[in-house]
C-alpha cells in the first residue's frame, strides 16, 4: 500500500474484494465492473479449564474483524453491488459509494459463550452430607456494524440501499438516493443465559422442631433469552441530509438525524417504525425431601410457630384489621402456651407433649415464564426543516409512522398521496406461573398430658396454582415542530395514539380525520386451591381435614396520553373533507390561540365519543378445617378478600375555534345531531400543555393481591381457632364450678342454702353450657371479628382496639371475666401492629409512660395548688380533669420525641429528653391521691431511667440510639422517595420488628417456662426480620462483614437479588474495600469527596489484587444510559463502570452487597428499554 500523502486507484475487471485489509492514502479510488466486497475475518480463541469430570470452565470468543480504509477523498464504483460488513471507512473530505445494482452497508456477527460447571460434596452437618451442583451459560450474538464517515458523503445505487446496524455519518451534509428502495433497519442483537443450581442433602437434618433422617433435594433452574436492536444512524452534524427512494423507504429502529441541519425523505411510499426487542425468561424451583422425621410438640412449640406464622402472614396483607388479628392470634396463643405449662406436673394434667414418628415424603415445584416485547422505536430529527413526502404511486402512496418521534426544531411538512398514519406501537409483558406441592406421612405418635394419645398417623395433602397476567403499554408516536407543521393527505389522515404539534398547525385532508387515544391495558387472573388430611388410630384418636382455595380477578385499561393534534399560539387551521372523528381525542391550541381567533376546523362531518377507563380487582380466599381429637370437636374457618374499582372517562375536545361542518344533511344522517349540537357536545376546555386524559393509575398488583387474601383468610382461621381455644376453655371451667357448686348443694344442710347454689349452678350451665347463651354470644363475636358474622361486633371489627373489643363483647352479655382475657393480653399487641409505637409492648392499653418537661411540671404544681388553695380545695373530679389535662401534655411530647425518632434525628431526640422533669418536680398531687400520684411519678422515672419515651416498654434502646439507626437506615433506603414515603417505611419497618419482639417479650413475662424459649427466639430470630438492619461495620482486625443472607431488590427485576452464594464467596479484598470508610466517601454523592464511578471501579479492582475485570455499559443511544443509583433511577448517562469478580457485581452506589453479574445485567437491561452494550473493555469519555 501507498504511503498516507500518495494516492491509490485500484480498478478491476471483475471485482475488488477487502478482506479485513487496510488501505490509507490521500486520495482513494476503487473501481469494480462488478462487486467491491469490504468483508471480515475471524478470530477465534477458546479456553479450557478442568479441574476434574465435575468442574470444569470453557469460554469461547469469535470476533469479526472488518477493513479499514483512510483517506482525504474516497470514491467507491462498482458496476453491480457495494458490499459492506463491519468495515470503516473515513474520508477527510467527500466518501461516495456508487452501485448500479445494491449498496449494502451491513454487519458481521462476533459471538461469545462460556460455560462453568461444577459440583462440591461436603459435611452438611455433624451427620449429613451436602452436593452442590452449578451449571451456568451464556452467549452473545453482537453485530459489528460498518461506518461510512466522511466531511460529505453520497451514497447512490441503481436499485436498493440497505443499511443494516449501521453507520452512514458526515459533518457537511449526507445524501443518499436509490433507484428502487432505502431500507435503514436495525440489526438484531441476541443473548441466552441459563443457571442451573441443585442441593442434595443426605443424612440427619433439621426439620422444624424435629429432625428428619433421609434426602433433600432442591433446585433452580433459570432460563433467559433475548433480542436487542442495534439501530443504524444516518446523520450529519453539521449539514443536511437527503434521501432519496425511487420505490420505498423504510425505517425500522434506526435514527436519521441533523441536529443543525435539514432533513428531506422521498419516496413512493414511506414507512417509519420501530424494531422489537423481544426477550423470554423461565425459572423453575422443585424441593423434594423423604425420609424418617421424628418431631415434638408441645405447647410452646406451637405458640412459636403460631406467632411466626402470624408475622409472616401479617407482613404481605395490607389490611389493618387483619394485621390485628395477627398480633391478637399471637397474644392468645402465647397465653394459652403460659396456661398449659403452668398446669404441667398439676392434678389437671396439662402440657400436652407429643413424639411423633412418620416416614413419607414431601415435595413442591413452581414454573415461572416471563415474555416481554419493548419497542426500540426510529428518530427522525433536524435542527432545521424537515420534509417527508410520499407521492408518485397513487394509493399505494403512504406515510406510516409507528411508534417513533419525528422531531424538527424549525418546519415540518408530511404530505402523502393516500394515507399518513400516525400510530402507537406496543410494548407488552406476559406472565404465566403454575405451582403445586403433596406430601405423605406414616407413622406411630404418642402424646401426654391432659390429652393423652397414642396410635398410628398417617396424613396426605397437595395444592396447585396458577397465575396469568398481561400487561401491555403504548409506545405513542410524536410529530413535533418548533415552528409549523403542515399535514396533507390525498385520502385519510389517522392519528391513532399519536400527537402533532406545533407552533402552528395546518392539515388539508382529502376525505376523513381519525383521532384517536388508545388505552395501556393489564389484566391478572389466579386460581390456587389445597386440601388435605390427617388421622391417628388407637388411644385418644382422631381425625381432620382441611382444605382451602383462593382467586383473583383483575382487569384495567386507561387512556395514558391523550392523542390529538396540539398547536401554540399560532393555532390550527384544519380542513377535511370527508369526515372527522374524535374518540377520547382533542384538537387543542393555547389560550393565546383561541383569544386571538387563529383556530378553524372545516368539515364536512363530524363524529366524537368518549372512552371508558377502568381499573378494577376481585380477589378472595377461603381456609376451612374441620375434625376432632380425643373426642373434641375443633376446627375453624378463614375469610380473606380484597376489591375496588375506579372509573374515569376521557372526553373529546376542540379548544376554542370557528368549527364549520359543510355538509349539515350528511351529519343529521350520521350522529342524529345538528351541526350546533355537534359542536356544543365537545369540551371547549381542552388547551396545548394541560392535561385532559383524566387517566387512572393501576392500583392493583396481581400477586400482592393473592398473598394478600390468603394471609387473610390465614390469620381469620388462626384467630378463630385461639379465640375459639380460650372460648372453650374458659367455658369448661364454669361448668366445672357449676359441678362443684352442685357438690355443695347436695352436702348443704340447709335448703335455702342448697337451692342458691342450685340456682347459681343452673346460670353457670344455661350460659356456659355447650349450647349456653354466653358461650354462643362469645363465639359470635369472634366470628364478626374474623368477618364471618356482623352483629354485636360491628363497631369493633372496623379498628379492633382493646376499648371497642371489649366494649362490643360487654354489649353482648359477655361475662366480663371472659372479656377481659380476650381483649388483656392482645389488645398491646394490636396496639403494636397498627398504632406504630413502642407501647405495645406494655402491659393492657393504659398509658404506659409519662414525660413531663420542667415547664409542663412547674405549671401543673402551680395548677394544683391554685385549686388546693381555693375554698373548699380541690374536688376529686378537678384533681382528676388535672391529672388528664397534662396526661394530654404528656402524649404530646410523646409524639413529638417519635417523630424525631422517626425521621432519624438524634439532635432533636437529644434536646428533647434533655428537658425532662425530674421525679421531685411531678410530686405535686395533694394528699389523698397517693396511688395517681405513684403512678404519675413512677411513669415519669421510667422515661429518665430508660433514656426512652417508651421506658421500660422500649425493646430497642434509648430514643437517641433508636433515631441514629433510623437515621443509617434512611440513608440506606429512602433515596429518591418524598419526606412522607420514607416516613411510612421507617414506620413499616419498626411495626416489624415490633411485633415479633413484643409477643415473645410477653411470653417471657406470662411464665417462667417460656421465658427460656423466648430468649432464645428473640436472640436467635429478632434481628432477622428487621427491617432497619443491625449496621455492617468493617475494619482490617474484624472477620469481613456478612453478606450471604441480606436481602436487595431492584427495578427491572420481578424477585428480589438471588442471594450471595456461599459456596462461590465474593473477592475478599474488594468485599473489604466495599466496607471501607474511603469507598463509602467516594460513593457518597453528598461527600465533597464523591468520584467517579471509573474511580472507584479502579479501586476495587486493585483491592481485588487485579483478580476480576472492570466491566463498563454503554447505551444503544449515546447519552441514553439510565442507572439506579441512591434509590432512585438517574437518566442521561453516557456510560458506567463497575468492578466484576467474574461472579458479582460490586457497585457501592447501589448497595454493599454484592450482586450476582446475571441479576445486575437484567437489571441494566431492564431499566434501558433502548438498548445497552457490555464490555469488559472500557473506554470512558473517549
């Protein structure tokens, strides 16, 4: 080859072929009588790495390697084709392409796959052993486009040019011209991925509060492919650009731009659309586990399972009254366990502890498929003018435009001999899960206490499940001007989900005007339904059967954005001949516009309708059990659902206009209207820029809403069954006095004495009795409670406070004993699960605390002795009304010490209690009232003792250590939510935590025997499920920070982040660094010290020792990219890096966790419908 400053002329007879060669010179020519080939070759490398027949690692790698020509000025003849695949091109001066037949600018494919497999056989436990077995894949298909660059290019053939995930670029202007068509298309980007994870455990393993000797199994395997467009982009940054087809011009997912320029498109016909990127994703989980399982029961077993089954429960329905059945289930069964272990070794017997031992086998399995569709829609924009014409063929001349954005900062004319079609196109997401499970067991039982069994058992159950939904949203189409646009069509004009707009807008249509929105629409329908059975033969049998089932029906649909036609000030000038017809759209123009007279809309008829939104949910849930044991009846029913329903219409309008309807005849004929009461039906009001719509968001989530019912009906059949349980016992224990009381009567010498205790026997039997009025009315009110009945409950049911339970029980003739176990032990606990304070904790719903500062105490002594001083001194009531005047002063700086709690204020928690009266301040009541005023300065000692408002009622520190961790936990989770939104979380988060520590702290005050267990639990599981978290604190002499059961959830992705696997741990020195003080400063966007991203990706590469990769992404779209950082999504980046240990994804400014590189690939993916690109190559801002 010539050197740079020479010139090369290359002229063949036949053809010309570049076989990723290089050519460089001054001054380029190349000649062909038939074809020039720009083609590739490839290089291909693979790795292979086997440790053994289990584990093993392959990656293999193909890129395409293109041509490369340089040059001032380059000409390019060919007498048939130019043939073009992942070349470059690059003139200084002018570059034109010259075929007599096609000018085919198009790509080659590079490919990657790798592969990982293996498997690991361990010491599961003391007498088990564990497999593991992982095989993960993935492959890439990416188009290596060509570019054809230069200060001026001309692209001409004779018939066709193809431009395929490619770029034709030029700084003075672009011109291309075809004799037949101009395709301008993106190439189709593919990926596959498949992760495979199988757990076998073999041996003794734990099984509840039992063990079980045999297998387990448990697997997952996820399946993801998809398909990205790789858009081609015509374009000068300086100029014009000019396209010429003699037959057809198509663009499909493709960009032509001019961002200081014109643009011109002409053809015969002209179509503008945008390209599918479809993608399909599959999980199935299975568990399978038989064996030997050998358990216990007693009642302390079951309260704990009952209250674990309660806060999970709890914790997916959003129902408030639920929730409280919840805390109240727990309560009850907490204080049933008390009662039972303190009978334990009694004459009564009680405790009731079992042994069982059954051999069968159990398994479930649930199927998930995803197929998603998104639109990667064409831009058509000019900084200048634009013009796209489709004339010449009659009524095959049309201009359709799909789901894209034509953008021109000055003029836009689109004229048509036919039809212009402006439409939306349609992204759209379905979801399709089944599940199922069964089990079996067989074996011998023995229980003692004062139920005593002994026999064999055997139980069945299984349940099955399914969900479809589908979700579809439009991808509007935007014709926009920043001067006019001016629409002419030989026959129709359709504006179906699409909006023009303008400064000024003027259509000429040839016969009718379609305006219409179109509605995003989502529907959900699930089934679910279980039955199953147990029994035991022999001593103390018995037998029960359960079953349940659930549905949701969902169904919405509304208008997103209005369609019409949008003008400024410079109003519309509209003219149809035929028709025009509106539904659900406008013709609308500013205020200015209308004041002005610069509206008119001519036609020869005219149509409108509204459109009908929806959104609305069904979803219900029935539990039912029934059986006996040892001769007892026992069972019990659960109720969950859940509806609403919202309607909005969206109306047809036309601001402000003369409106002429030529053709009055044909209008009667058509609408049965008048042409005044045509025009009076549409809404005036519409304007440019206000919204009209009058949409409706989707306020339903499909399988929110299932959980949500069946933790409902759940809960109901709990309580039912406690509340029921205490119902029975207490009603066992008057009949028992009623049978003593018969002893005394038959002992009684006296027979007046004798028929009192007759009398008082025979009330006891007739309330208390198995058909007795009491015990009937009690249960009544347990089923209003749990929605089955209404009645004395009514009032009650809507808050389940203590006051209103009680009350609604005292209302229906309850004995008040009875009353008072129902509502005492439970009534903190709904306090704790709806009332979003520590003082569920505390004994029944008095005021469990007093905080009075010196100034509230200095004016309640001066009050009291004011009124002590006065004639007569202070009456009981006055004394009383003081005490509750400042017990009102006392809630208030209550609440105000929580509310800087809750926004994580220490300072302001701080200057609060440090105002507080001291214990000889509050000692101020007169004489007489010795035991309100213990009261009074007892509650408020608790307050100075504890540091807490809560006092002794405060599970979790002082009020200033408590508002430091809400404070660690706002920063970790409230990024980009509103003041409020983080408020309800912080108060989501606490009500957690509270509910499971404040029932076991109960339990632990009930009985010394539980009093052990509950220690245990709430060190074992209180933390656990908190959701302000225990902060992770990391220095050189600490063991690494723990990162291996920390839940993360992020936008895109329709599960939470797959947890850090421990068998393939993170890189140890990069999970130190993402711990360190110096990271979290470079990370920490309000920190002076903040960096870039490429900063800290480098760090934790060097942390690492070099071990890993930094791996950046790219947009499909320049300065497209959007991340998620902080908690919230960040728009209009031009790219991002991050550190990789091949595994995990360390990106601080998401989270210190790292995250499997699948799950944070989706994500990217997920978040950029537009497309991105990976690659283990960064390249920064170059």
């Amino acid at each position: 080859m010539p050197e740079r400053n020479g010139s090369l002329t290359a002229v063949a007879g036949r053809d010309i072929n570049l076989k990723a060669s290089g050519a460089s010179a001054d001054n380029i020519t190349l000649v062909a009588q038939r074809d020039v080939n720009f083609s590739t070759v490839h290089e291909t490398s693979q790795e292979k790495l086997a440790w053994d027949n289990d584990n093993r690692a392959e990656v293999n790698r193909d890129n395409a390697i293109g041509s490369t020509v340089q040059g001032k000025d380059i000409s390019v003849t060919a007498g048939r084709d130019i043939n073009a695949q992942a070349a470059y091109v690059n003139a200084e001066g002018s570059l034109a392409a010259n075929a007599a037949n096609n000018v085919n600018i198009g790509t080659d494919v590079s490919t990657a796959s790798a592969r990982d497999q293996h498997k690991k056989t361990d010491a599961g436990g003391v007498l088990s052993s564990r497999t593991v077995t992982t095989d993960d894949s993935s492959s890439e298909r990416t188009n290596q486009g060509t570019t054809l660059s230069g200060n001026t290019v001309v692209v001409r053939a004779g018939k066709d040019i193809n431009v395929i995930g490619s770029n034709v670029v030029a700084t003075q202007g672009v011109g291309m011209a075809a004799g037949n068509d101009v395709n301008i298309v993106a190439a189709v980007d593919s990926s596959t991925k498949n992760n495979f994870r199988k757990e076998t455990t073999s041996g003794v393993m734990g099984a509840g509060f039992g063990v079980t000797i045999g297998t387990r199994e448990q697997s997952h395997d996820g399946k993801s492919q998809g398909q990205t467009a790789s858009a081609s982009t015509i374009g000068s940054t300086d100029g014009n650009v000019s396209i010429v087809a003699g037959n057809r011009y198509t663009q499909v997912g493709s960009d032509v731009m001019a961002p200081k320029g014109d643009i011109d498109i002409a053809a015969k016909s002209v179509e503008i659309r945008a390209a599918e990127q479809a993608s399909k994703t599959t999980t199935e989980d299975k568990y399978k586990q038989s064996g030997l399982t050998v358990a216990v029961t007693s009642p302390v077993i079951s309260a704990m399972q009952t209250v674990d089954q309660m806060v999970e429960s709890s914790g997916k329905t959003k129902n408030g009254r639920v929730k409280a059945l919840a805390a109240a289930t727990a309560g009850m069964a907490v204080f049933s366990a008390a009662g039972e272990m303190q009978k334990a070794g009694s004459a009564e017997g009680g405790s009731n502890i079992g042994i069982s031992a059954t051999i069968g086998s159990s398994q479930n399995g649930s199927r998930s498929e995803q197929n998603t569709v998104t639109q990667r829609g064409s831009t058509v924009a000019s900084g200048g003018n634009m013009s796209i014409r489709a004339t010449g063929d009659g009524a095959n001349s049309n201009i359709t435009i799909a789901g894209s954005d034509i953008n021109a900062k000055g003029n836009l004319a689109l004229k048509a001999d036919n039809d212009i079609n402006l439409i939306a196109a349609q992204n759209s997401d379905e979801q399709h899960s089944t599940r199922s499970s069964s089990s079996w067991g067989v074996g011998i039982t023995a229980q003692i206490g004062s139920e005593s069994k002994l026999g064999i058992t055997a139980n069945a159950a299984g349940s099955r499940g399914k969900s479809d939904g589908k979700d579809v949203s439009n991808v509007m189409t935007q014709v926009r001007a920043g001067g006019q646009v001016k629409i002419d069509s030989g026959r129709d004009t359709n504006l179906i989900g699409a909006t023009v707009s303008g400064e000024q807008v003027q259509a000429n249509v040839g016969r009718d005007l379609n305006i219409a929105s179109v509605q995003d629409t989502s529907t959900f329908k699930s089934r679910d339904q279980s039955i199953g059975g147990s029994a035991t033969i022999g001593y103390g049998s018995g037998a029960s059967i359960s079953a349940s089932r659930s549905r949701v029906d969902a169904d919405y649909a509304s208008v997103g954005q209005q369609a019409g036609i949008m003008a400024g000030n410079g109003g519309f000038q509209i003219n149809v001949k035929g028709n025009t017809d509106l539904k659900g759209a406008q013709i609308a123009s500013t205020d200015q516009a209308v004041e002005q007279g610069r509206n008119s809309l001519t036609t020869g008829t005219l149509t409108s309708s509204e459109i009908q939104n929806r959104s609305q949910y069904s979803a219900e849930s029935q539990s039912a059990s029934a059986g006996t044991s040892g001769g007892k009846p026992g069972g019990g029913i659960g109720i969950g659902n859940a509806s609403g329903s919202e309607t909005s219409v969206t109306r047809s309008g036309v601001s402000g206009a003369v409106v002429t309807i030529t053709d009055a005849q044909a209008q009667q004929a058509r609408t049965g209207q008048s042409v005044d009461q045509a025009v009076a039906s549409l809404d005036a009001s519409v304007r440019t820029g206000k919204d009209s719509s009058n949409s409706l968001a989707k306020n339903w989530d499909g399988n929110q809403l299932r959980e949500d019912v069946e933790a409902q009906a759940k809960i109901t059949q709990a309580f039912g069954q406690q509340a029921s349980t205490l119902i029975g016992n207490y009603a066992e224990e008057q009949q028992k006095k009623a049978a003593d009381l018969r002893k005394e009567a038959n002992a009684a010498t006296d027979p007046a004495v004798a028929k009192e205790l007759n009398d008082q026997a025979s009330a006891l039997e007739s309330n208390w009795g198995p058909d007795g009025k009491m015990r009937v009315l009690a249960h009544s009110v347990v089923g209003g409670l749990t929605g089955g009945l209404a009645g004395a409950a009514g009032a009650a049911a809507g808050t389940l406070t203590a006051p209103n339970v009680a009350s609604a029980l005292d209302k229906a003739g309850v004995d008040s004993d009875l009353a008072k176990a129902l509502t005492g032990l439970s009534s903190t606990l709904v306090g704790a699960a709806v009332g979003g304070s520590a003082g569920g904790a505390a004994a029944f719903n008095e005021v469990a605390n007093n905080f009075l500062r010196h100034a509230d105490a200095a004016a309640l002594k001066k009050e009291i002795e004011a009124c002590s001083t006065k004639k007569g001194g202070c009456s009981d009531g006055e004394v009383v009304s003081i005490f509750k005047k400042y017990k009102e002063i006392s809630d208030q700086n209550i609440a105000a010490v929580q509310s800087c709690i809750i926004a994580g204020d220490a300072q302001c928690v701080q200057k609060n209690l440090s105002d507080v009266a001291s214990v000889d301040e509050v000692k101020v009541l007169p004489f007489g009232y010795a035991k309100l005023e213990d009261t009074l300065i007892g509650r408020q000692s608790n307050v100075i003792s504890y540091g807490s408002v809560m006092g002794n009622a405060s599970l979790f520190g002082t009020d200033v250590e408590q508002a430091r961790e809400v404070a660690i936990f706002r920063k970790d989770n409230c990024g980009g939510l509103t003041v409020a939104a983080c408020d309800g979380l912080v108060r989501d988060a606490i009500n957690y935590r509270l509910l499971r520590m404040a029932t076991w702290t109960a339990a632990a005050a009930a009985t010394p025997v539980l009093a052990g267990e509950a220690r245990k639990l709430i060190a074992s599981k209180g933390k656990q499920p908190t959701v302000i978290p225990d902060r992770d604190r990391y220095t050189a002499d600490q063991d690494l920070p723990n990162v291996y059961d920390k839940q993360l959830d992020l936008p895109g992705l329709d599960r939470p982040v797959r947890l850090v696997n421990t068998d393939f741990a993170p890189n140890k020195g990069a999970l130190a660094a993402m711990y360190s003080d110096q990271i979290r400063k470079m990370s920490d966007t309000s920190n002076a010290n903040c960096v870039d991203c490429s900063e800290i990706a480098q760090k934790l590469f060097d942390a690492a020792k070099g071990e890993g990769k930094i791996i950046e992404v790219r947009p499909s779209r320049s300065g497209d990219l959007n991340l998620y950082e902080h908690g919230a999504i960040v728009n209009s980046q031009y790219y991002h890096q991050v550190y990789s240990d091949g595994r995990y994804i360390f990106d601080p400014a998401i989270s210190q966790i790292p995250i499997p590189k699948g799950d944070w690939e989706k994500h990217i993916r997920a978040i950029n419908p537009g497309g991105v690109k990976f690659s283990d190559k960064p390249q920064g801002l170059r």
